[in-house]
C-alpha cells in the first residue's frame, strides 16, 4: 500500500493539539453584552422569545452590568423602552429618560472598566415604531431625523455614555451625530460605533418583542436589502469616512460574506450583532433536543470570529465568557 505524505489528521488527534494550532479564538474582550431596560419595572421581566433574556429593571441592569466588567467583557449596548411613546420620540432626548438615566446608572457601576455603548436610535421611543420622525405621508424624513440624531447623541453623552451606536441608517446620521458631539465638548471620550450595513432582516423578530416595538409596517426603505453585499460595502465606506470609529455588520449570521469582505477591505475594526432570531433559533432547537446548545453556541460564535469580526455582540456575551474563563 501506498500511504499519504501529509496526513492533516496528525494536528487533530487530541485536543491540546487541536487547541495548539487553533487558527480562532474567543476571548471574552471580543463579545459585548447588548441588554434591555424598561422604564418602571420593579424587577427583571423574562422575554418569551428569548429565553434567558430579560427586560431589566435600573437595579438589576447595574448587576448585570457589574457582573459583565466582572468577566472581562468588551462592552455592554443599553437599549431603552420608555413607559410614555410619542411621534418625535422625545424619550431619547430626555435627561431623564431610561435610556440616558440607565446609561448614568452603569457608568457609575462600572466606571471604565467596561465600555458603556448605547444604541442610538428613535424607534424604541416614537408611537409608530421606526427608525425617524414621519412626514405626513407616513414616510420616514431622513434630513429631519438627522437633527434628533445629533440630539440624542448629545444626550448619550453627557449621560457617560463611552460610545454611542447609531443604527438607524439614515443618510449622514454619523457626521450629523460626530459633528454634534465635537461642538458638545467629546471630540476625544465618545466614539461612534456604526451600524453600517444593517439588513432589513426577517430574523429581529423576538427584538420586537424584547423592546415592545410599535412598529407597523417595515423598515426596508432605509434598511438594507438582504440581496446585496457590495451595497453594505457602500455604506461602510460612507460611514467610515463621516468620522465612525467602529462600522457593524447585522445581522452576523446570514451576512458573514459582508463581514469577511469588510475586514478585507477595511482598516478600522469590524463588530457583527448576532440578533435575536440567531439567539432563540439556538435555544429553540436545544429545547427541543435537536442540538447540542454548548456547541452551537460557540461555534456560532466562533464562525463570525473566523469571518473578520474583532467584536462581538451576543446575548450570550456573559455565558461563553464564564465559560472561556473556566
């Protein structure tokens, strides 16, 4: 018999060599815990579609914020719900709203040891659930959104926010927004993580719920079309060059190919969101024991590692992080 010169199975054969030649690795500095806090509650609230996930209430949010400075996260993205909606969104803007006083509440917790990132966007707070303020014809006003967005970073932070995600993907939102913080005095201590490529995506389901979305209609005349790569590729760019400091592809899953060809191409960090419908599609089967959940999270997770992305934002940021440290 004749047997072969390379036999690739020689670096498999046990798992200290497997860990060895490992070409990706997870580290707890890579993932961002994205959570969810909701004006009024008394304690945490489960969300149904998103099993482990909760709408937090002010003092739980700065336990999960504590634990996560705890594990050595990268960061946390707050999302605020606000008990009162209205077509201007003016929750955002409000010092006293939940999303800046929460923003307040974790920088005290965690100070810097944690990156304080909040998500910059009106669709959490207006009464018709999208990303602007409407037009009378019920369409979203891109160049009249661009003033609230400006605002509401503003806003982000004198509440201490670290960095701010502006996500609705409005046309200039990110040298709207770099402007408005450099004429505010945070040239230098806020960054602006960009949305760049986000998809109008059929897997942000359970978000809606997580967030109690008014949402009626769709958001794909802003967001991106699932068809096309190189149009993700545009807008980073054109984010890139308003001023943002980090760009973001999401959804991760389903778009890998957009985060690959943004790593290639870009030289400024490259984060990927692994939504919500990504999180419960997981659990779901591991419910149903058609999956082994320990496995599939990391190797979902790792899939976007290997793709380009140096950040990651996943609900199971503070897990795998136990896990990894253990």
């Amino acid at each position: 018999m004749s047997f072969p010169a390379h036999r690739p199975r020689r670096l498999r054969v046990n798992p200290a060599v497997r860990r060895l030649v490992g070409e990706t690795r997870l580290h707890p500095s890579d993932l961002v815990l994205p959570v969810f806090v909701k004006e009024g509650l008394a304690e945490p609230h489960p969300i149904s579609s998103m099993p482990g996930v909760y709408q937090h209430s002010r003092e739980s949010l700065r336990k999960a914020a504590s634990e996560a400075a705890g594990l050595g996260l990268g960061g946390i993205m707050l999302f605020g719900i606000p008990a009162a909606k209205d077509a201007e969104g003016s929750g955002a803007t409000d010092p006293d709203g939940i999303l800046n006083v929460a923003v307040a509440d974790v920088r005290a917790e965690v100070g810097d040891d944690l990156v304080v990132m909040a998500d910059l966007c009106l669709d959490e707070f207006t009464d018709h659930g999208h990303c602007g303020v409407l037009r009378p014809d019920g369409s979203v006003d891109n160049d009249a959104t661009l003033q609230r967005y400006a605002d509401m970073g503003v806003a982000l932070a004198q509440a201490g926010a670290h960095m701010v995600g502006p996500s609705g993907m409005m046309d200039g939102q990110v040298a709207v927004i770099r402007k408005a913080l450099d004429s505010s005095g945070f040239a230098e201590s806020v960054s602006i993580l960009a949305y760049g490529a986000k998809y109008a995506s059929a897997f942000y389901g359970p978000f809606r719920e997580a967030v109690d979305s008014s949402l009626e209609g769709d958001r794909r005349t802003y967001q991106q079309d699932p068809a096309n790569g190189r149009d993700g590729l545009r807008e980073i760019e054109l984010d890139i060059a308003e001023g943002a400091d980090i760009v973001m592809v999401k959804p991760a899953m389903s778009y890998l190919d957009v985060v690959a060809r943004a790593a290639d191409r870009f030289d400024v960090p490259i984060a990927a969101y692994q939504i919500s419908g990504e999180y419960a599609m997981i659990e779901g089967a591991a419910a149903n024991g058609w999956i082994d959940r320990d496995r599939a999270i990391l190797e979902s997770l790792l899939s976007i590692r290997r793709a380009g992305a140096s950040i990651i934002l996943t609900y199971w940021a503070s897990e795998v992080a136990q896990t990894l440290r253990s």
